[in-house]
C-alpha cells in the first residue's frame, strides 16, 4: 500500500558484460545513452555528472566499483531541492546470460524520512543520511 | 517506511485536491506568512471559508498558527509535510524504462547489429 522505496528494472541486451560496463561506467558511454555530456571518475567515492541539452544537470557520487559486475552510485533525488541532502542509491548488476548480459538497475532510498518532519535539525539529517549510506555500502560490501 | 509517513504524505495530497486550499497553500507558499483577512482580499474565497480550510490545514500540521501583535493570526506554510509528499512522487517521477531502452539502442548500434532485447518489469518491493 505504501509508495516504493526502491524501484527495480532488470533488461536482458545482447552484448557481453564488458560492453555494457563500459556503456555504464565511461563518460563516453554515458554521454551516448544516458545523459549529453558527462564525465566519471571511477573509484568508489569519486564525483561524477551529467548534463543534457535542456542545461539539466545531474551530480553523482560513485559507489562501487567491481568491474564488470557492479556498479552504484548515488545522486540526487529528482524534483528536490538542490540543497536537499536525500540521495538515492543506484546500482547496476551485470550478470552473463548466454553470449549476452541480464543487467539490473534497483534505486533505494525513495523512503527517507526528512528528519525536520520529525523536529530534528537539519545538521543531524545530513549526518544522519552520511552514516545510514556508510552502513549500506559496508554491507553491500560485506554481502 | 515508518506508518506515519504514509499519513502525513495523505495529509498533503488531500489538502492539496481542493481549489480552495489549493489556492490558499499557493498563497502562502508564493506570497508569505499572511492573516485569513489578507488572504481574503487576495483569492476569490469569504473570510469565513478560508478561516474554516486554515483551521483544517492547521490542524493537518500544513500551516502554523503565529500569534503576532493587536492579537493578529498569521499563518505559515510548513513545509515539511510536503517534503514528505515529494519523495513520494519521486518514486513515480523516476523513469528508467527510457534510458534502459536507450542503453539497449546504443549498445545495438556501437556493436552495428540489430539484437534483440526484452524488457521485463521486475517485482518492485514496497518499502
């Protein structure tokens, strides 16, 4: 009955895993079916964006990294505020099916709660947000 | 999800499918913190009706009450329950059929083959 916290769509391409990495995680790759233009620094941690042709531009943090299997990142929620501090987590995974690849994509984080709405400063839901990422990521690592 | 996120994003978009309120929300939203009297003068509604939706939206937790001076009610528009409400839409704003449809179509193109692909929409867990 509740709205979605994570959003998950899973599409199988004729191409092996390799192909689709570099689709995924080059900014050349990126730029020919994501985003206009867009550059990547591929480490865990590093900064990423996209821009297209309407000046639309979106900022990402990236993940992990585990080439060619996984790949997450975390952006801006869409429709928020810039100075909004919510992220969603976005991961890609990359298993060979036959000559091709079953690629997943799941978003989380839909569900944050804005801690203000609960009478909490806005300092601890940055931080709040910074530490529940961590977790996931420790986890995502762990699993 | 704690339950009363549900609750307080239901609170939004019920407030939000009247004109009235919608127009008042609007006001206060665009305009500022303002009394019944001034938004009477400024929207198209009795002072009467838009005391009875500022009482509802007070009590729905959409706008406070500020108490000012000459006993002047001014009423503010909090915006936290529409973060609420906003994160809700985003998971329906969120489109990636699209760009993995675009995917697909650039991967076919730079290998210079057709392929065939399959879409599969997969069970999405309610959070």
């Amino acid at each position: 009955m509740g709205f979605p916290d994570r959003i998950e769509r899973t599409v199988e391409v004729a191409h092996p895993p390799d192909k689709v990495w570099a689709a995924l995680t080059t900014s050349d790759g990126l730029a020919a079916w994501f985003g206009n233009e867009a550059t990547i620094d591929l480490r865990p941690g590093g900064p990423a964006w996209m821009r297209w042709t309407d000046g639309f531009r979106v900022d990402m943090r990236v993940e992990r990294v585990e080439e060619p299997r996984v790949f997450g990142f975390t952006w801006q929620i869409y429709g928020l505020p810039k100075d909004d501090p919510r992220r969603t987590y976005v991961e890609f995974t990359l298993e060979p099916a036959g000559a091709g690849t079953r690629l997943t994509v799941v978003e989380s984080g839909f569900a944050q709660l804005p801690d203000d709405a609960h009478g909490k400063a806005y300092d601890a839901n940055t931080q709040g947000w910074a530490s529940e990422l961590g977790e996931l990521v420790d986890y995502l690592d762990a699993a | 999800m704690p339950p009363d996120t549900e609750a307080v994003a239901e609170q939004v978009f019920t407030a939000l499918a009247d004109p009235t309120r919608r127009a008042i929300l609007a006001a206060l939203a665009s305009g500022g913190p303002a009394t019944a009297t001034d938004l009477a003068a400024r929207l198209p509604i009795t002072r009467q009706a838009i005391a009875k939706h500022l009482a509802l939206l007070t009590e729905a937790g959409l706008v406070t009450a500020e108490h000012g001076e000459r006993r002047r009610v001014r009423f503010r528009l909090r915006s936290a329950p529409m973060q609420v409400a906003q994160q809700f839409l985003a998971a329906l704003a969120r489109d990636w059929d699209r760009p993995l449809e675009a995917l697909t179509e650039h991967l076919d193109r730079s290998a210079g083959k057709p392929a065939t692909t399959r879409l599969e929409e997969a069970r999405s867990r309610h959070g």
